[in-house]
C-alpha cells in the first residue's frame, strides 16, 4: 500500500509537470521566428498573400495565441497531436512510427554505459584499495576523463571513418541495409550491426561519468568503519566489495543514472542525425529545420514524457536497491 501510494503520489505530479511542459513548450515556438505558411507557400512556388493567409486558416495560425493553446491541450488529453504540415500525416502516427528505433538506441546505449562504467569504476576503486597495480587505476581515469572531454560529434564521425570507410566492419549509416529484405535472425543481425556505432558514441560519454562516479562512491564507502570491521574479521577484499560495499556505492550511481537518461534523449538526437538513425531525434531535427511546429511539439511532448517516466522509474528502482529510503 506504501509503494502504491508513493507511485499515484508522483503520477499526479508528474502529469502537472508534463503540462507544464506543454505550455512552455507551445509557447516559446510560437514565438520563434518563422512562419510555417509562408514556408510552405515557398516550397509549392507560390508568393500570394492570399495562399499564404488561407494556408495559415487551413492550420489555424491565424487564431489568437490562447485559442491555439486550449486547441492543442485539447487535443493532446485525447492523444491528438495534431497534423503535420510537411508529412500530411497524423502527428502521433509519425512519432510511434520512430519511438521504436530511439527506445531501441537509447536502451543499448544506457546498458553499454551502466555496465561498463561501473565495471571500469569497481576495478579502479579495488586497484586504488589494495594498492595493487595502480597504474590500472590511472589508465582507467584518464581514459575516462579523454572520453568525458571528446565531443559526442567528433567521436561519432571518427567512429565511421576508422570502423566503417577504414576498416570496413561495421555499417555507417542507417539501421538496416536498404533494400536487403532480410527476416529472421538475418534481420536481427543486419539491425544489431547498424546499432553498434551509434551505440557506443551515444554511450561513451555517459559511461565516462559511470566510472568516475562509481570509483569515487566505492572509495568512500571502502573507507567506512564496518569495511574496516569486515577486514578485520579476515572477510575477503572480493567479498568485501561485492556484498558490502558494491550495493551502498550504487546509490548515487542510480541517480545519478536517472537523471542522465534524460539527457540521453537529448544527445540521442545528435546521434540519430549523424548515423542516419530514423528515431524521432532526427524527426524532430527534420521538423526544426522545416518548421514544422505540430511536429517539433509532439517530439517535445513524448521526450519531456519519457524523462519524467525515467525518473519515477529512478524512484522506484532506488526504494528497491534501499529499502530504508521511502518516498514523499
């Protein structure tokens, strides 16, 4: 009953920040600059004020500010996005279209930088305890920091020149090849090898942050008065760091971790654009580009979602890992 209220206690707040978000959101695009008629009066070769006034009634741009808001509120309680200008489709059609590839990218890469990252920190931390090989240590940190400090961009394109046009390993673009008609495990294959690159440059850069953090979380508890009872019982270091200090070192490490799972969404756009990955981050960069300001707010809309149903699962994931911790 405590975990059921602690979950409908975060549900109704996370729908007033989702709508909040809304509002912001459709705000500020209304006030950027642009206008999505004219932009499509231009495409279609056509100057006339007129065409341009009617296709501005045709979306209702020509409605004040506050009628535009209460239409797409309106419409977003009842799972209407609205239409988008340039695909002439629904616009929740087009996004539960590219969600799959994004949710796709976005679990690989977060399995890639929690399980690495912290591995790498475990090690470091166990090499820096015993004072055992800490060179170790040194290579593991300031390989982590180089990563950290390397921009997303450059180490995706330097992903494709050496592993793709150098090497010839791994496909560059794309999620899967064009054309094949693969099914089956062919298909899974063909998908798995498309996902390898965008994976690790969406990764690196948080599994960087991982290891860091999981050190210097293991060092500190390692240094805590029932580790030095422990050692003093004979309990074996491994031992030590599997059961006693691993679990109490993760805590910042899986808040951190729920935090950073919404800047992967983020970083995930960047990613989609550079490897031709058809997830709704290159919608979305299709969609500013375009001016296509239903689209832009129905990406806006699903991301701010995820990022909030990321921290509440943040949430639970933590009473799970700390039964003394209880949520208000």
């Amino acid at each position: 009953m405590q975990t059921l209220s602690f979950l409908i206690s975060r549900l109704g707040k996370a729908v007033f920040v989702v709508l909040g978000v809304v509002i912001i959101n459709f705000i500020l695009i209304r006030m950027a600059p642009g206008d999505p008629a004219a932009v499509l009066a231009g495409e279609s070769g056509s100057s006339d004020p007129a065409y341009v006034e009617q296709l501005r009634e045709q979306f209702g741009l020509d409605q004040p500010l506050y009628v535009q808001l209460a239409t797409y509120l309106k419409g977003v309680v009842q799972l209407d996005l609205g239409y988008s200008y340039r695909e002439r489709l629904p616009v929740f059609d087009l996004i539960m279209d590219r969600l799959p590839a994004t949710l796709l990218l976005m679990g690989c890469a977060f399995v890639f930088a929690i399980t690495l990252g912290v591995l790498f920190g475990i090690i470091a931390s166990r090499c820096r305890y015993q004072g055992k090989r800490p060179w170790v240590d040194s290579v593991l940190m300031t390989g982590s920091l180089l990563i950290y400090a390397t921009p997303q961009f450059w180490l995706a394109l330097l992903a494709i020149i050496f592993f793709s046009l150098q090497l010839g390993w791994l496909p560059p673009f794309g999620m899967e090849t064009i054309g094949s008609g693969y099914t089956g495990w062919a298909r899974v294959k063909d998908v798995a090898a498309h996902l390898v690159l965008p994976t690790i440059s969406l990764g690196c850069f948080f599994m960087a942050v991982y290891a860091r953090l999981t050190r210097a979380s293991m060092l500190e508890v390692l240094g805590m008065d029932f580790i030095k009872t422990a050692r003093a019982k004979g309990v074996p270091v491994g031992q030590i760091i599997r059961h006693h200090a691993l679990r109490n070192a993760l805590l910042p490490v899986v808040t951190f971790a729920g935090i950073q799972l919404g800047q992967m969404a983020g970083g995930a756009v960047l990613t989609e654009t550079v490897f031709g990955w058809p997830g709704i981050g290159r919608l979305m960069f299709d969609a500013l580009m375009q001016r296509d300001y239903q689209l832009l707010l129905g990406v806006f809309l699903v991301t701010s979602t995820m990022v909030v149903l990321f921290n509440l699962l943040t949430d639970l994931i933590y009473r799970f890992v700390d039964p003394r911790i209880q949520g208000s």
